[in-house]
C-alpha cells in the first residue's frame, strides 16, 4: 500500500468527510439532493486539507510543541485567510456547478459566505490540530510503554547474567598483582577492563551519561580490542572537537563493535583497517563515523546485507530514544564497510 496511507492519515480522510456532511447539514438546501451538495461541500473543505496538513504535521510541532502559541495563532489566522480567499474565488465556483445553487448575490450574502468560509476553514485546522495532538499523545506513550517495556527485559537479562561485582573486582585486583610489574602491558589492560566492568555495572543505571565517560569507555574497548589484532594493524581512534552533554548510555559501542567484529582478516596486517572519528558541533549534532575493510570472499556476505545484529538493535534503540532526531548511514564500497551515525542531542 502507498507509504501515506495510515492510520493518522485516515482519520483525516474520515474526519474530512464527516465535518463535509455536518456542514452540508447546517446549510442544508431541500431544493437540492443531499448528495450533490455533500459533494460540493467535500470540494469547499477539501480546499483546506493541504492547509490542515501543513498546520497539524508542520506548525503544530515546531511552535505550539515548543509554546510559541501567539505564533501558531497567528499562523492559523494568516492561513486560514489565504486559503478562504482561494475557496471563496474558486472553490464556490465548482460547488455552482456541481449543485446547480448559485452563491454569488447580495453583498450581503458574499460577506456573509466569506465570513462563513473563513470560519469553516479555522474550524477544520483546529479540528485536524486536535487530532495531530491526540495521535502524538497515543503514539508517545505507547513508545514510552515499548521503551520501558525493554529497559525491564534488559535489566532481567542483565541480572541472570551477573556475576558479584565485588567478586569481580576482587579477582581483577588480584590478577593484576599478581602480574609481573615489569609487564606493564598487561597491567594497563588489566586495569582498563576493570574501568569498562565498573562502567557498565555502576554508571550506565540512568538514562543518560556524560559523552566524556562514554567515550573513555569507548577509548578503552579500542584499546583492549587491538591488543588482539596484529600489531600492524592499522587500528585509530580520533575524538575532534567535543561538547558537554549527555547521551543515551552504551549508545556507540554497538558501532565500535561491528567494525571490530567484521574486520577483514587479510594476512598482511596492515591491510586490516578500522578508523574511527567522533566529534560534535555547536548545532548539538553528534557525529560517529567507523571504517573497517571487509574480505567479502571471506564468508562476510550476509553480514554486510543485513549491517549485523547489532547494529539492528543499536537503529531500534534510536528509533525509541531519539525519534526523528537521528540518521544512520550505512555504506558498502569494494573493500571497505562505513557506519555513520547522525544524532540530535538535546542537553
């Protein structure tokens, strides 16, 4: 079915052509047959859908959602004018000629049908406002229900998953004494995932965290991650220019894994490349981009259609979390597999 045809957009259709035939009521000709003069009515009010759409999908979010009420007043005033203008000179015109009813007479009786047009038409954009405002409410909180919903399932699974944290530790601090000090490599290793465990069991309860503590998680997933990839890897992590704000938490990691999980295995080393680059601006737009090469004769083909599970999940989230607010971009060259993520945030 086409892409518009919803459930919102058929409430429109059907509130359009309820108010069509309550109006025709109203002014109801019993010289006339009532279907001719629905019609002609449903070709009066059907002038205004275009003006009801844009005011209910455009104006509707962008000043009464953020209280600019004289603004969107003064908006629908200014519209529903120029649209009436439009009906009153051309509109009219049609409805004679579909019901036989002549409506131009007396100055009277075109003040009168203006004013009557003018009317209408501020009824109808009210009408379609109301609508926008009570499907976002439904729709809003049936997110918030499907957001909560996952937070329970996740937090379950987490908790059948989960070790004693203080056991945890324990046994990292005593792996790392233990470790000859002399191998300061497997010290630092050994303490960075000890400050990703921490992360993930102490600071990632809410449901927003700082960008500096997620991307010092990130930084440290980088850095074990590499540890197990050839030494002549060709492995970066570059962070530009950064911002204080708050994200969703684990929000990036999804993308920093599927790189790490689908890179190539190229028997020359440094053939094997995963670049990452994270910045943000002053407009609050978020920017991830990760690069990996891929060996698509290496049985990596589905994986590349389908972009991984986990970066199916990571779009779920984003649809739930930031709706609207986000683009992710996923490309496909000849060797190289590209992940952009695009995100609006508010704080």
């Amino acid at each position: 079915m086409p892409h518009w045809f919803n459930k919102q957009n058929l409430y429109y259709l059907l509130t359009w052509m309820v108010a069509s035939f309550i109006i025709m009521l109203i002014s109801y000709n019993p010289n006339t047959r009532w279907v001719p003069q629905w019609l002609g009515h449903m070709a009066i009010t059907g002038s205004t859908l275009p003006v009801c759409y844009y005011t209910a999908k455009v104006l509707t979010p962008r000043y009464l959602y953020v209280r600019k009420v004289g603004s969107f007043i003064g908006y629908i005033l200014f519209f529903a004018f120029m649209n009436s203008v439009a009906t009153f000179l051309l509109i009219l015109y049609i409805y004679k000629l579909i019901t036989g009813i002549s409506v131009f007479g007396s100055a009277l009786r075109i003040v009168s049908l203006f004013a009557e047009t003018i009317l209408v038409d501020i009824s109808l954009i009210a009408i379609s406002c109301i609508i926008k405002i009570i499907t976002d409410l439904y729709f809003l909180e049936q997110r918030v229900l499907e957001i909560e919903q996952q937070k329970i399932s996740a937090e379950l699974n987490f908790l059948r998953s989960q070790v004693n944290p203080h056991f945890l530790f324990n046994v990292m601090n005593t792996i790392y004494f233990q470790i000859d000090k002399s191998n300061t490599e497997a010290r630092l290793s050994v303490e960075k995932f000890s400050e990703m465990l921490r992360y993930q069991l102490y600071e990632c309860n809410s449901d927003k965290i700082a960008i500096r503590k997620e991307l010092h998680y990130i930084e440290n997933y980088v850095a074990i991650q590499t540890l197990r990839m050839e030494r002549e890897s060709d492995v970066s992590l570059t962070i530009g220019e950064m911002h204080d704000f708050f994200i969703a938490p684990l929000l990036i990691l999804p993308i920093v894994e599927n790189a790490f999980k689908h890179v190539s295995n190229f028997k020359e080393p440094g053939r094997n490349k995963i670049h990452f680059h994270i910045e943000s601006d002053g407009q609050k737009m978020l920017l991830i981009d990760a690069i990996n090469t891929y060996d698509i004769a290496d049985g990596q083909k589905h994986l590349l259609q389908t972009g991984g599970l986990g970066v199916n999940n990571l779009q779920r989230r984003l649809e739930l979390l930031y709706p609207g607010r986000h683009e992710l971009i996923i490309n496909r060259h000849a060797d190289t597999f590209q992940t952009i993520l695009k995100l609006q945030y508010n704080d």
